[in-house]
C-alpha cells in the first residue's frame, strides 16, 4: 500500500505557541471564568469611552455608572450592572477639585437616600485631589498614574478627558497610536475596564457616530466600546449604543435622560435618535429618516466625503433588515441630495457633500 510522505506540517506540535490551533487555545482556558461584564459591552478588562459634544452630560452620566458600581446597584439606564470588584476611581482632570467634589457629595448623598444604602459604601469611591496634575503629559506623571491604580486596586476607573493626557495634535495618528497603547497597556496591567471621556465634533444636531468623533480613526479602532452622549438643540439629552466589540450595537433605539437638581442620572423613554433630530430640523424639510439614512452613510464611509457608497450598500443596511422600505430610502437620498447633505457623482452612488 502507498503511503504519503510525512510533511513537516504534520509533526508540528500544534499546542505550542505563539501559534497554535484553536481547540488548543480554548483547552487553554477552559475552567477559567467568562470575562466579567460590567454594563452592556463594557467587560474586564478593556478600553473605550463615552464621547459628545461639550455639556452633553457625558461625566454626569459616567459618575452616575460608577456610583452604581460602587453602591453594588444591579441597575442603571435600564440595563443590568454587574462588577464584583466594587472600588471605582474618577479621575477628572477639566473641572476644579472644588466644585467638582461638592458635586460628587451632593450625587452620594441623593444617591444614599434614593436607594436606602448604608454609607459605608462611600468608601469604594475614589477621586483625585489638588496634587494632581491637571494634565498627564510627562514620563512621571504617567508612572504616577501607574502607581496610584495599582495601589487603589479599583475595577473601574474614568478619566476624563482624552485631550487632558496630550499636548500635541489628537488627529495626529502617531499621537493617538501611542496614548491609546499606554491605555491599553493600562487597562489590561491592572484588569480594569478603563473608560474615557472623550469630545466630539460639533453636531448641530447631527446623529451621534464613530465619525463624529473627535481625533485619529485610531481612537475608534482601539476601542472596546463606544457610548455617545448628545443633546440636541431643543435641549434632548440621549445616550446611544455606537459601537462594541463584546456587545450588540445595532439598535436604531437611544435612550433619552435628564439630569435632576442632584445631578443624579433620570432614564426616560426609548425612541429612534431621528425622531429626536428631525424635530430639531423640521424647519430644514428632513424627516426621521433623513437622519436615519445619514447616520448609515457616516458609518458607511467612517465621515470621509471621498468615499461613494452604492444604492446596494443602502439596501443591505436598511431594507433587508427592515429598518426602511425601498420607496422610503429613495425619498430620503433625494431630500439630502436636495439639501446638499450628499451628492449623487454618478447612477447609483452617493458620499457625503465634501464642506466649503
């Protein structure tokens, strides 16, 4: 009987490593626990962040989630939380350690006696005082922020903001490849789910997308998760699930919040972002689903004008999956075609109106 010569392939130990077969890696971890996951797509570790425009309420809201944390809630923005380390770390570098910590006491206090809690768990609360600097942009203060979540051992930690740890150019695609290493760098050390407070571009009320935010594409790359907070010019504040790498992130539902007398976090209803919008821009003949369709086109080409998208990418998105009948999507490309929100170059393709 012929037999085959043994390849070399064939007698490569297939469980050593770097490289190795799958089964293998899974043998590897099995028995071990599925990473924890904290709320909605944000696990531990990992990196992502909460990103708006200015005085959206993007730190009210991320203050509201670690106090949740810490006070051991099993709710927040109706979704479940969930972290069995209870220690929090904010470390807010924009406002005034004054105002800021009156703020955070009158948040603990409404926090304490909405939900009946002992006060003791205050104590999983920590913050940073007036010996810290205002920007982390120096090899010391790096190490010393290194040092100090190493010895605070929290599970969830926020700074805020991005722009606070450079002085140099966040569209600059080198800057942001080397903060979003050290971060992540930083979050896997200490087996932390590190969020990010980030800005976007302005929105004059515009959807809320990867492409609104502000700095390199690299930012949105290293991201875990992605949380947009917005507030449109009729004074709506919403939160909306942009992208995740552990979590489902194709509902075309936001969450719309206000924000009480002790800046405490109030979950109002689910509706569509366009409906929220086009309210805003009725003045503008754009309905519900202009914004809906305009959304799609800035994920589609990540904000980037040069980009055509086809007719047929449009009906992958939006018709087979329901959220738009054909007659709707074609009347929708006109109106923003009309408004010069895009342009048609051609039978068939669109991209976005390149700004004058």
């Amino acid at each position: 009987m012929f037999r085959m010569k043994e390849t070399t392939e064939s007698i490569i130990e297939n469980c050593a490593g770097p490289f190795l077969t799958i089964d293998c890696m899974s043998a590897k971890l099995e028995g071990l626990p599925e990473p924890p996951r904290i709320f909605k797509g944000i696990i531990r570790p990992s990196l992502g962040c909460f990103f708006g425009p200015s005085k959206s309420g993007k730190t009210t809201l991320v203050e509201n989630l670690a106090f949740s944390i810490a006070a051991g809630q099993t709710r927040f923005l109706n979704d479940d939380v969930n972290c069995d380390n209870k220690r929090v770390l904010l470390i807010s570098l924009e406002e005034y350690y004054r105002s800021r910590t009156v703020r955070n006491v009158r948040q603990m206090e409404a926090f304490t006696s909405k939900y009946n809690l002992d006060p003791t768990w205050r104590e999983n609360v920590y913050v940073v005082d007036d010996s810290f600097a205002r920007y982390i942009t120096t090899e010391e203060q790096w190490q010393l922020l290194d040092a100090e979540i190493e010895r605070v051992k929290p599970g969830f930690v926020m700074i805020d903001s991005v722009t606070r740890t450079t002085t140099d150019s966040i569209e600059d695609s080198s800057v942001s490849t080397n903060l979003m290493k050290r971060f992540r760098e930083m979050a896997h050390k200490h087996n932390i789910a590190l969020v990010l407070i980030h800005h976007s571009q302005k929105m004059d009320d515009r959807p809320i997308t990867i492409a609104t935010m502000a700095g390199s594409r690299v930012i949105g790359q290293e991201m875990d998760f992605m949380i947009g907070v917005n507030r449109s010019s009729q004074n709506i504040r919403y939160v909306k699930d942009v992208a995740f790498r552990y979590w489902p992130d194709d509902s075309e539902f936001v969450l719309k919040f206000s924000i009480d007398s002790n800046q405490m976090i109030v979950a109002e209803e689910e509706v569509y972002e366009s409906d929220i919008l086009s309210s805003a821009t009725a003045g503008n003949e754009t309905f519900g689903s202009d914004m809906t369709l305009q959304a799609h086109l800035q994920e589609l080409t990540n904000g980037d004008p040069l980009i055509v998208v086809k007719t047929a990418d449009l009906y992958t998105r939006l018709l087979d999956t329901g959220v738009m009948t054909k007659p709707t999507i074609h009347a929708a490309l006109k109106r923003l075609e009309k408004n010069r929100i895009i342009v048609k170059p051609e039978k068939g393709c669109y991209r976005l109106n390149q700004p004058s």
